[in-house]
C-alpha cells in the first residue's frame, strides 16, 4: 500500500465522534507490537494503548504505531498521567489521539489540551523533524496538527464528577471518558462496576456529558452493560481487551477439553 508521507494524516476516529457516530474500540494493555497489529485489522474505530495499567512505554508504544499504520484503526495513547512533557514525547512520536487519566478540573482538562498546541494557543514545544510531521515532509504540519489532534480527558473522581459539565465546556476537549473502575471505587462499590446503583449513575453521567454539549465514551468487557451505555448515548465505546479476550478465550478452550 502507497501511503502518502507528505499530508498530515486523517483522524477517522475524531470526525466520526463529532459526526455522531458510535466509535466501538478495544483496549491494549499486552504492551505488544504483534497484538497490536492483529487487533488493528479486526474492524474496530479505534484502540488503546495503555501505559497507564500496563508496562509500555515509549520505545515500545512507538512500534505500536507502526503496527497501526497501514489500518484505518486510530491508536488512542493513555500516558501514565496527565503531564505535558510526557504528552509532548507521544506527540512527536506521531500519536494523534490522547485519553488523559484522573482529569479532576476544567484546568486540569485545560492543561492537556494546551499540551498538545503550539503556542499561541498552548505550550507544546516545536521539534522540526519529528515522526509526527513524517520527518519534516508534512510541510505545513505546524498549521494543521491541531486539527487531527484529539483530547479525551477520564472522569473517575467523586471531584471529577461534581465538575463534570464545566470539563465538558473546556474547548478543544473532544471527549470524556467515564472510568468505571474508579469512579465505582470512589462511591464505595469497589470491584463492582456492574452494580445497579453504578450503572445508573453512569447512565445518568453520559446523558449530562451529552447535554453539555460533548460526547462520552467508555470501557466495559460486559455486552448487556455496553449497550446500555450506548442506548444512553455513549459514542466511544471500549466493548473489550486484549487480556480479558486471551485469558477468558484460553481458559473456555481447556475447559471443552477437560
């Protein structure tokens, strides 16, 4: 396949969120460059990388990227935590889609978005041949990173969700993310996301999401429960994992077995 080393690349993921269509992802924490590959060919809108819960990091992330480049599967990077030098190394390394973990406050959610725009509009630092502009042949790559540059921001504080409609109105935050795990931990249902009283607060949150003018995504490995999500109104659904498909896949094929 020819690919064009000289245009800034399209984010399919991005222009689908904001034309309203459900955007159904998988989740990588295997940190592995040949998992990635297989799953970046199975049809799904996008995929997340995680090196928040998982032991990647960059070197390791960037042979991810490769793995995707030639699908039209957008990779969303998680980074370990919302900090703007770590934010600037996956940027340069070509990363276009970020989810942002333990975004409390619209000024947290405002720090990770200037993270990922060059001044006037943030803090990002120029680098001139970068992965990101295809080693400096996107010529015009500066003007125009912004616009295939998407912000999702994780909402999984008690804190979180009282400032939940002012994240929401922060521009140039694409998505928000409601973390299940813990934000069920933060209201007293630990290892239990799938409890009545948490699925109906965060049915309650993506309408809120939506009502504030933005769009919620999620993660959740249970069927019945992700679309209830998007019966709700959730437009960037994770339906599963890597992990959870090779260790409930591998143990149900023993089990015909034994």
């Amino acid at each position: 396949m020819d690919l064009p080393v000289n245009q800034l690349p399209v984010n399919h993921f991005k222009r689908g969120l904001y034309a309203g269509q459900q955007q159904l992802g998988l989740w990588s924490s295997l940190a592995s460059h040949i998992t990635v590959e297989i799953l970046a060919g199975s049809g799904y809108d996008w995929l997340l990388i995680d090196t928040e819960h998982s032991p990647n990091d960059l070197p390791m992330v960037l042979c991810q990227l490769q793995a995707c480049m030639e699908h039209r599967t957008q990779p969303i990077i998680r980074p370990p935590v919302n900090d703007p030098v770590i934010i600037k190394r996956y940027l340069d390394a070509g990363v276009q889609s970020f989810l942002l973990p333990m975004v409390d406050t619209p000024e947290q959610a405002a720090s990770a978005v200037a993270a990922t725009r060059y001044p006037p509009d943030g803090i990002r630092g120029f680098a001139a041949a970068s992965r990101a502009s295809r080693f400096g042949r996107i010529k015009d790559y500066y003007a125009h990173a912004h616009e295939e540059i998407c912000v999702l921001v994780q909402i999984e504080s008690k804190l979180a969700l009282e400032n939940l409609e002012a994240i929401c109105a922060v521009p140039g935050v694409d998505g928000v993310f409601i973390g299940p795990g813990d934000l069920s931990s933060a209201i007293g249902y630990l290892g239990d996301q799938g409890n009545e009283k948490v699925v109906t607060l965060i049915e309650e949150m993506i309408g809120r999401i939506a009502r504030a003018g933005n769009r919620a995504g999620i993660l959740t490995g249970d069927e019945t429960l992700a679309r209830r999500y998007i019966a709700a109104g959730c437009q960037f659904t994770a339906i599963g994992s890597d992990s959870g498909i090779l260790a409930r896949g591998s143990e149900a094929l023993v089990k015909r077995f034994r």
